[in-house]
C-alpha cells in the first residue's frame, strides 16, 4: 500500500507539472504598441510602449515576437515580470536581448514581419486577460521598421522614470494625437496638467533599470523550448503510470 501511495503522489506531481507548463488562456487585443525606435538596427535595444493600461485582474505581463527563423509558438522577448505594469496608462516593456541576439540563437537571418504581442497575465502566466499587438518588418538582415500604428509618430516618448509619470494624463483637457494615447503628455491650453484633474498614480516602480534587471532575470527559463518540457512531463507521467499498472498486477491473487 505504501509503494502505491508513494506511486499516486508522483503522478500527481507529473500531472501537476503539466498543468503549470500549458500554455495560457489567450484573450482578446486591447490595444497596441509602438516599437521604439521606430527605425534602426538588429543592434539597438528595443522598448515597447503600449497604448493603456492592463486590465485590473492582471498581475504581471510577458512579451512574444513571431515572425522568420523563430518558433511557431513565438520567441520570448520579455519574461514574466511584474516591473512597470500599469492598470492605468501605458507602460514600457523592455526587450531583453537585442534582435542580433535572437537570430543568432534562432540560427536564422532577420526577414519580413515580425509580430509583438505583450500579454497581460497572472504571475505564473497561466492566465492571460488582454493583449497589446505591433509589428516591425526587416528591410534588410539588419536593418528594420516598425510598421502602421507601431511606428511613433514624432519624438517617441522617453522611459518611465518614476510613477510621477502617471500624472502626464490629464482629464480637463482630452489627449491631442497618438502620442497621448500612449502614455506621453497631453497638451493643455493652460499648458499644464491641474493635480487637482491628474488621475492618482498607481504605487509601481517604473526605474527603467529595474524593469531590465527584472526581465533579464530566469533567461535561463526563457531559452527552454515549452515543447519540449511539455514532452518530458508527458513521459515522467507514463512511467509512473507504468510503474503503478505493475504493482497493481503484482497485488492480484494468482
């Protein structure tokens, strides 16, 4: 009996590992983001800002790009992280490798489109609860643009540095142009934001260094293909399984 106990606890255990290593409920676009730079190199670092807030339920956001010589599911280009997240307006998403890095690791050259999608999820990225959506196309192996609405329209918006950001949203007067759509200031005819009309910030830290110390975090994880944990935990389930169908047979009376 102790040998089929200890055999039950394990296929749990397997189950449970396959529970956590299945993808996340996908849900609806929210929005987008713009690709900052707009224009440049395989070799500059990207940051994305997206066009609002998650939603309220969300506790963390992870970030995917799919397009030539990446995997089918997508590469991930932000991990799960927390950094930054906004339930309010628009946040930086920081791309932790550059996209030299990723072709490299790929072993594939940079052509055509490319797909970003930044989900809003729980911290174990079992869940997800909206998405924001932008795109770039290689011109070139080294050279790209983002493209539409991704692109920034003037001088993209700086990073966060603080939650004092949060007040660059303003109510008594609406936002003039995509650019206050995505978090930037918006234009007042006083030429400031009243506090008494600024919405409250929310308590996060938005330290562009901490939001890349954060996603460069468990790069490790990162790198490991889902497919194949997802295969492993299906075989660790069939042996245990085979092990209990045998001490069940061995227990039968002759």
């Amino acid at each position: 009996m102790n040998r089929l106990s200890r055999a039950a606890g394990l296929v749990t255990i397997a189950l449970g590992m396959l529970v956590l290593l299945a993808p996340p409920a996908l849900a609806d676009p929210i929005g987008g983001v713009i690709v900052i730079p707009g224009t440049g190199t395989y070799l500059d670092p990207l940051r994305l800002r997206t066009s609002t807030g998650c939603p309220s339920q969300a506790s963390a956001y992870y970030a995917t790009m799919r397009g030539h010589g990446f995997p089918p599911d997508g590469q991930i280009i932000t991990t799960n992280t927390e950094a930054g997240l906004s339930h309010s307006i628009g946040f930086d998403v920081y791309v932790a490798l550059i996209m030299r890095d990723y072709a490299n690791k790929n072993h594939s050259t940079l052509a055509g489109r490319y797909d970003v999608t930044v989900y809003c999820t729980d911290h174990f990225g079992l869940e997800s609860y909206g998405e924001f959506t932008g795109s770039l196309e290689f011109t070139s192996p080294t050279t790209y643009e983002a493209i539409g609405t991704a692109k920034p329209v003037g001088s993209p918006p700086p990073p966060l540095a603080d939650a004092g950001s949060a007040l660059a949203l303003g109510q008594g007067s609406p936002p003039t142009g995509p650019a206050s759509a995505l978090g930037q200031p918006a234009s007042s005819s006083a030429g400031h934001v009243p506090s008494s009309q600024a919405p409250s910030a929310d308590p996060r830290d938005t330290s562009a260094a901490r939001q890349s110390t954060s996603q460069h975090h468990d790069l490790l994880v990162e790198g490991i293909p889902w497919l194949v944990l997802v295969l492993v935990s299906a075989v660790l389930v069939a042996l245990v399984i085979a092990a209990v169908t045998r001490q069940i047979g061995k227990r039968r009376p002759s």
